[in-house]
C-alpha cells in the first residue's frame, strides 16, 4: 500500500469515528463498507464496522464483524470489547425461555471480556465490561470486577453506575444493598450531573422507595438527556402513576413531555401563543348569532379535527422490573486510540 492509499484509509477510519460518535451509524457503515471493499483485511475498519453495526442495532452482524477483525489481529482491544457487547446484546434479545442459548451468549460474552482483561489488564473497561456480563448470573464476582475497575479509575461515573446494578438485585431499595446501590447511583450523577444513565436508575430507585414526585422528576430528565430512554421512562412514568393513585394527571403530563417533546422555550411559548388564539377564536365563534337561514342555537358541525388536537397512540413496553439493562450500546473510553497499542502491565 502506497503512503496516498493509507493516508485516504486513515481518513477513511477518522470520518467513521466521527459518524459513530455522532450516532449516524449507516453512513459510518457505507464509508467502512467501501474500505473494506478496498482493504479486506483492515483489521481497524472491520472493528470499527462492528461498533457502527452495534449502534444500528444490528448485534450477530456487528459479532461476525468483530470475529473477522480478531482473527486479523488477535490482540485488536476494540474488536474484543465489540464481540462482549454484541454477547450482552443477543442474550437480551432470547427469549428467557431458551435457558441454554441464553447460557451460551453469557459464556461467550465472558471469555471476551477476559480476553479484554488479559489484553489490557490496566484499562478499567474490561474491568467493567467483565462486571456487566457477570452481574445477571454471579453479583458476588461482578462487585469485585467492578471493584478492581474504580481502584483503576474512580472518578468514572459509569463504572459507579455498573457498581450500582450489580448491587440492586430485586426492587428493595431499603435493603442493604439496595441502600447502597442508590448511593452508587448518587456517586455516578455527583461525578456527572448530565449522567442520563445514573438519572433513570436513581428514578427507578426513587420509585421503588416511593418517592413519586422525585422518581418522575429524575426519569423525565434522564429521557431528555437520552431520547432512546423514552420507551422506559414512559413505562415507568405508568408504572408510578398506577402505584401513587394519579394515573390520569401522569399520562397527560409524559404524553406531553415525550410524545411530542418541545424543543426549547421558544416553541414552548409558540405552542401557548397558538392556544390562546384558538380559545379566542372559538370564543368569537361561540358568542356570534348564527346564520339567518339557520334554526336558533344551531351550530354547523365541525367538518375535520385539527391534526394537532388528535391523541396519539401509546406505545406500549413492559419491564421485567423497575430497573432495565438500558442503554445496550456503549463506545469504550478507548476508542479514539485504537490505532496505537495499549500500555501493558509491568
């Protein structure tokens, strides 16, 4: 390869991060795609492949993607973080009745994150990543990954967020542990006050103590901060509203905030300016006599309903339990250096 054609990949490589980062996953996929078409065997355009596919949602071809850039370079960190992530996400998706292939992706996620861990045993991630593949079948083993991934870095607000879950196994929030995972929770959104993830656990940890209005308050921040939240914090916002007794105020209020959010004052004093002329244009309509050729108090019907007027559906999405495993897709804190080669222990 000539210094143009790896100077054009190397941009090649930089614009897809670029696209990744900013959540445009297909576009970061067809600059990748003709890379790859161009450079099969890019181990970095393969791995960075599977992190776009992982964003688009897309976990057995973002796997398969990750598989190619390993067997190029076994020791390429970001493929390896993928392959767990790609696990975790296709054990989410079986259905809980498949015991064996749920059992399968959990086993193949841990040997990757091992792997991780082996690789780059200094780099909190794998630490972390280890710790989110063992929480669902071994918590006691999931803390002290965690617990070794904060003696590494403990101003990370995301592995006090892992801390957390690992912690909250059931829906006490009072219990010991449930106690000290909403302080993990408290810990991660000290260290990053715009931390959407630390807001919605802290939300379901309000709610599951009953304290409705700061359980609302927290959640419908955190979907602000992270729109792909609204499914789950619209069911939650349900959830407590059947549990405190204001079903009716609720969803009127996160059919407002969440179906059709606003997106700043100005469309938010629009919308009340748009109100007021429409009460007052009803107003005038309802005190003017009626036509001469119409019987008294009669009034022709109105012909359409205003498209703004009409409600709209509600979705619908049912959480095993207060708490979910939400967002699936994470960047490893590494990514921007995946071209050079990590520090090793000494």
């Amino acid at each position: 390869m000539n210094p143009a054609q790896a100077a054009s990949g190397q941009n090649t490589l930089d614009r897809a991060e670029v696209l990744i980062r900013l959540g445009r996953h297909e576009a970061a996929q067809a600059e990748l795609a003709a890379l790859l078409g161009a450079e099969p065997d890019n181990s970095v355009a393969h791995a960075y492949l599977s992190y776009a596919l992982l964003g688009a949602g897309h976990a057995a071809e973002a796997g398969a993607s990750a598989r190619a850039a390993v067997r190029l370079q076994p020791d390429n960190l970001v493929a390896w973080q993928a392959i767990v992530q790609s696990e975790q996400a296709l054990w989410r998706a079986c259905d809980p009745g498949f015991v064996d292939i749920r059992l399968e992706h959990h086993e193949t996620a841990l040997a990757a994150a091992d792997r991780c861990v082996a690789l780059h045993p200094l780099s909190p991630d794998g630490h972390r990543l280890r710790a989110q593949v063992l929480t669902h079948y071994d918590p006691a083993a999931a803390l002290l990954a965690i617990g070794t991934a904060l003696e590494l870095d403990p101003t990370d607000p995301d592995l006090h967020v892992v801390r957390g879950r690992a912690l909250w196994r059931d829906d006490d929030a009072l219990s010991p542990e449930g106690v000290a995972a909403g302080t993990a929770f408290a810990e991660a959104l000290r260290l990053d006050p715009m931390h959407a993830q630390a807001l919605y656990y802290l939300g379901c940890h309000d709610a599951a103590r009953e304290d409705w209005e700061a359980a609302r308050a927290r959640l419908r921040r955190s979907a602000e901060l992270e729109p792909t939240y609204g499914p789950a914090v619209r069911e939650m916002l349900e959830r407590i509203a059947a549990s405190s007794g204001s079903v009716t105020a609720d969803r009127l209020s996160w059919r407002a905030e969440y179906l059709d959010p606003p997106k700043s004052d100005a469309r938010v004093w629009a919308v009340a300016t748009v109100v007021a002329v429409l009460i007052l244009i009803v107003a005038v309509a309802v005190s003017k006599p009626p036509p001469p050729d119409s019987p008294p108090g009669h009034r022709s019907p109105r012909t359409s309903v205003p498209a703004d007027l009409r409600y709209p559906v509600v979705p619908t999405f049912v959480l095993p339990t207060w708490h979910s495993d939400k967002p699936p897709f994470r960047l490893p804190s590494d990514f921007p250096t995946l071209r050079r080669p990590p520090p090793t222990a000494r």
